[in-house]
C-alpha cells in the first residue's frame, strides 16, 4: 500500500507533461516512415507529368537508349541506358574490391584479433566511415587520378576504376561493422562445439562461422552495394563524367579505364540548371524513382535476409 | 552461453560516441546562427547588397568586381556565386538575384518567362569579350587547328578520334583524343555548340563533362592526349592554347585581346550582365561602375577583353 500513494499523490502537471513526452516520442517513432513516404510522393509528383501526361516519355526508350541529350534545342532525348551501365560498372566493380577486403577485416576483427587491437580497428573503421564524400572525390581526383595514369597507363584517371576504389574504400567500414555483427550473433556453443571437435581455426571459419552467419553476411554485402548505388558526389568527381557505356560482349565485359557517368551524378549535375517543370526536370526526377526503387529493393532485400537470421 | 560475447554495456558505448558528436554538431551551428542573426540583419540595414550568380567563366572576374567596389563605395556589398548561366538566369527568375551573369545571350523562351512573370524585359548589358581558348597538354605538338577539325572533333556526326588524324603523336603516345567539354547547363558548353558543332547539332557523347571553367584547364593540364576547351582567363603553364583558323588554308589566330577585338579570332563572345527591367539605384550604379574605365582595367587583368564602346 504505502508503495502506490505517493504515485496515487502525483501533481497534476507530471501526469500530463507524461502524457506529451509518450506523444513526442511517438511522433518521432512514425515520423520516419512518414518521411519515407513523403519524400517517395514528392520525387513521384514531380516526375508524374512526364511518366502520365500529354507528351509522355518513352520508357522503354528511356531504359534502353544511349542517347542522353537533355540541353538539346531541336531534339532533346533521354536515353538513360549508358547512365544505368555507368552506375553498374562502378558499383560492380567496387563491390569486387570491397566484398573481399570488408568480409576479410570482419573476420579478423571478430574471430583472430586480441581485445586490444579490435577496439584500435573498430574505431578507426568507424573513422573511415566518418569521412565526408567531397574528401573522397579530392582524393579520387587529385591521387587516384595520378596513381591510375601511372599504374594502369591509361590516358586519363577519371575511370570507372577510379571511382570504384573509392566507392570501396567508402563501402568497406559498413561492410565490416555489420559483417562483423553478424560473426558475434553465432552463439558460442558453435565455436565450442567445433573447437571440441579439433577442428583447426580454418575448418572451424569455414565449415561452422560463415554457414552460420552467412544470411548477415549477406545483407552486410547488400548494403554496401546500396551505398555504392546511391552515392553522388564522390563518383561525381572521379569517373569523369563521361556519357559512356563501359560494358562490351567480349572478355572481359567491362572496361575499368573507361569513363563513365551514373545516375546520381546525372541528378546532382544537371538539376540545378533546368527550368522547374520542365521536359527535362521532370525525367531527372524520373531518375530518381528509378534510384530510389533500385535501393528500396536492395535495402528491402537486406532486411528480408537479416531476418532470416533471427527467423531461426 | 554467451560468457565470452561483449557485455551490452560497451557496445552501448561506441553508438553513443558518434551519437554525442552528432547532437552537438547539430546544436552548435544552430546555436551560432541563432546568436549571429541579429547583427547580420543589422549589417543589411546600413549596407545594401546586391545578389551576383550565373556564369562560371566570369565567376573570377565577378569576384574581382565585387572586392575592388567594396574599397570604392563602403555602403554596397556585392556577393557573388558561379553555377553556370542557366543557374543564373533562373535565380535572376525567381528572385534570388539581382544580376545574372551570362557568357551567353538570353534565350527566347527565358525572356518569355521574366515577361510572363514580371511583365517586364530584362536587361543586358555586354560587359567585354571572352576568347575562348582551345586548349592541350603543354607538351602536345600540335600548335593550330581548323573550326571544321573541332567539329569533328567535338561534333556528333564527326569522325575524327585519333591524334594522327590531325598529323601529330600525343606526348604519351596514346592516339586517342580525349575530349573535354563542359556541363549542359554553361554558357561555355551552348556557345560552343554553337559556333564549332554547328546550330542544331549536339556534341558527340562520351566526353569528360566538367563542372567548371578551372576544371577544364586543370584537366587538360593532367592529362597529355586530352583536348579541352575554356575561357582564355583560365590558362596556366601546364597547357597550351592553341591557334585557331576558320577554315583549312586561312590563317589561324592566337587567343588574345588584338585577335578578338579585331573579329580575327573565330571563338569569342560577348559577356553579359542581365537586370529584370530597370534596376534599382544601387544595383544600376554597380553595373555602370563595371563598365567604366576602373571596372573595365579588371576585365583586363582577369584575362578577357574589355568592352571598349
């Protein structure tokens, strides 16, 4: 009894100041999925006179031609083919480097690594991750650039290599932290057991650690390709900004020393000039339904596999 | 079970390091603005300002300006941004400038819209002449080139991508032209159209679409069997600008101030300021100020042509 009377006793304003707070903090919950929603509705609003009115755009026109030619005076056509190979060229190509080196610092973070030298790794990741995209662009361009030319002979730096190193290096500390978590949600009763067994450290990796987290290993890789997709302004400074389709029908399918152009950059470019409303305005935002489906998709796909893992 | 997985505690503690930083990057700013509001509106009361934005080839030359007025007349500050002629054009629309600076004319339909919107014509006013340059890499051989040879060069029906086809060997040996062009929405980018690719006619795809007039330069500059080109105020040591003959068997002209005064160079243009209508005083004064013999000296020190009525 004497515990519930001085709650029985509370003043008037603590019961209802309460009542805000839960409120507040309510809004802020739902407030992200409202967002979410908005801005999806915004993006598909400014491009819905194009994809539905009068003078429609050709959308499989859109998807499959080269031509980008959106300041034509007589003849503006969007041909967004090429801009869709440049962003999967340099996201590809980056995810080849950073799968690799983010899966393998996961691992060794997690499972060969003293206490010591994990905290040192884990927060210099972290740092790396920290890094604003405009300083990876000054390095692709003032570094990367030389390093290209020189290593790789190619007439220009400004590659699809170029700026899928940097992607890379930008990809690799989500790969890793997630990755990494994914290695510590298997319980220790797997490595005991393996461990029990006599397995070496190799066998115990291979046959019982990646089987067990593969489906967070999985989504670590998805949304390091999300942040590939999406990222503007580092790729908009190192792949040379060329409308160019780097892919071919012979080994080896792709050609690294190629410029190329992507989606992103394409938006971050040209927006800022065209007229609101505009034929041309409205196909970039025509772009940007496309990026946001292929990283919903992408994202939606990551958590679908995450979980998986708690499924079991 | 778990005796060896990290206590919840510590990874608590990584999330809240970042976190603490986050928050206090978002309130520190918030917190200087809200303190330094006051006197900033103070300063707009004594001192008026002009809004200046739109080209990028004469963002310098802009900026230049702007400084050298805020020594003469102390009550006026002038602040000026790049983007492009498009971007200036559409901020003089919709009111975020006074002042569009343009490397090329107004188009129809853009003088429809400021006649649409403020039942008014905009103004122009021809500030001086820029030479556009065409520009290689320092050590390139080659020292002249026609109009028709930039077309096929630049142009979407031209055929000429190699070096040798123009009769020299890039100094890294690569036969491919690298083509350096700019953003769609410059001034630069259309008034080259225009006078090398030919009216109607697009750029060939696959070019380096550069953001800026420097950018170019710089490019250019890194790069040894790269072809760019830029406002002639741009040059450095690292490039080369070349002479420029209209057709094959003409003479062909240096980018300077006599060659493009005297009509000999064939790529140059006028740059413009736009006004919507009549300006205010303020802004009116500015513009004369600018093209008066003290203005036009800082036209030629930037590296293009002064406007000599």
């Amino acid at each position: 009894m004497w515990l519930t009377m001085p709650l029985l006793h509370r003043p008037k304003w603590k019961v209802v100041g309460e009542g805000l707070v839960e409120w507040l903090i309510r809004i802020c919950g739902v407030s992200a999925v409202i967002f979410v929603f908005a801005i999806f509705f915004f993006v598909f609003w400014e491009a819905k006179g194009i994809l539905f009115g009068e003078d429609r755009l050709d959308l499989w026109k859109f998807l499959t031609s080269e031509e980008w030619y959106p300041a034509s005076e007589s003849n503006p056509r969007y041909g967004a083919s090429a801009l869709i190979a440049g962003t999967a060229s340099v996201t590809v190509l980056s995810m080849l480097i950073a799968v690799p080196f983010g899966l393998g610092a996961a691992l060794f973070i997690s499972e060969f690594c003293g206490p010591r030298l994990k905290e040192v790794l884990k927060i210099t990741i972290e740092l790396l991750a920290a890094i604003p995209s405009v300083v990876w662009g000054f390095i692709g361009i003032t570094i990367m650039n030389q390093l290209v030319m020189r290593i790789f002979g190619a007439p220009i730096g400004l590659t699809v290599l170029n700026g899928a190193i940097i992607l890379a290096l930008m990809s690799v500390p989500i790969i890793v932290s997630i990755g990494e978590d994914a290695l510590k949600a298997v319980p220790d009763s797997y490595r005991e057991a393996a461990i029990g067994l006599g397995v070496t450290r190799w066998q115990m990796l291979y046959r019982v650690l990646l089987p067990a987290a593969k489906n967070g290993l999985l989504a670590a890789v998805l949304l390091g390709v999300g942040r590939a997709i999406g990222e503007t302004m580092a790729v908009l400074m190192c792949t040379g900004h060329a409308v160019n389709n780097p892919f071919n029908t012979t080994f080896p399918f792709l050609h690294p020393l190629d410029s190329v152009r992507t989606l992103p950059a394409t938006i971050a470019a040209e927006l800022g000039e065209t007229a609101q409303g505009s034929q041309h305005y409205q196909v970039l935002f025509v772009i940007g339904l496309l990026l946001f489906t292929i990283t919903f998709v992408v994202n939606m796909t990551a958590d679908l596999v995450v979980k998986g893992i708690k499924g079991k | 079970m778990n005796e060896t997985r990290e206590p919840v505690g510590r990874r608590a503690r990584y999330v809240m390091i970042p976190s603490a930083l986050l928050a206090a990057a978002l309130i520190l700013p918030t917190g200087c603005r809200r303190s330094s509001q006051p006197s900033a509106s103070d300063a707009g009361g004594s001192k008026m300002e002009i809004q200046n934005a739109g080209s990028d080839t004469m963002v310098n030359l802009a900026q230049a300006w702007a400084e050298t007025y805020a020594e003469v007349n102390h009550t006026v500050a002038v602040s000026v941004a790049g983007g492009g002629s498009g971007t200036g054009i559409a901020a003089l629309l919709n009111g975020s400038a006074d002042i569009a600076n343009c490397s090329r004319a107004m188009k129809d339909k853009e003088i429809a819209k400021a006649k649409q919107q403020y039942s008014t014509e905009p103004v122009q006013h021809v500030m001086g002449l820029d030479a556009l340059a065409v520009y290689v890499h320092k050590d390139n051989p080659l020292d002249q080139i026609t109009i028709g040879q930039l077309g096929q060069i630049y142009g979407e029906d031209g055929t000429m991508t190699k070096w040798s086809e123009l009769g020299v060997e890039a100094p890294d040996g690569n036969d491919d032209i690298i083509r350096v062009s700019r953003q769609s929405n410059s001034g630069t980018y259309a008034y080259f159209r225009e006078t090398v690719v030919a009216k109607g006619k697009e750029f060939k795809l696959g070019s380096r679409d550069l953001h800026g007039s420097k950018d170019v330069v710089e490019l250019v500059g890194n790069t040894p069997s790269a072809i760019g080109y830029s406002g002639m105020g741009y040059a450095t040591d690292h490039v080369k600008m070349l002479k420029v003959a209209r057709t094959a068997g003409e003479e062909a002209f240096a980018p300077n101030m006599q060659n493009a005064v005297s009509g000999n160079y064939a790529v140059s243009r006028p740059l413009y300021m736009y006004t919507l209508g009549t300006p205010s005083s303020h802004v009116q004064a500015y513009i004369e100020w600018c093209l008066s013999p003290a203005g036009q000296k800082i036209v030629e020190d930037s590296g293009y042509v002064p406007n000599r009525k």
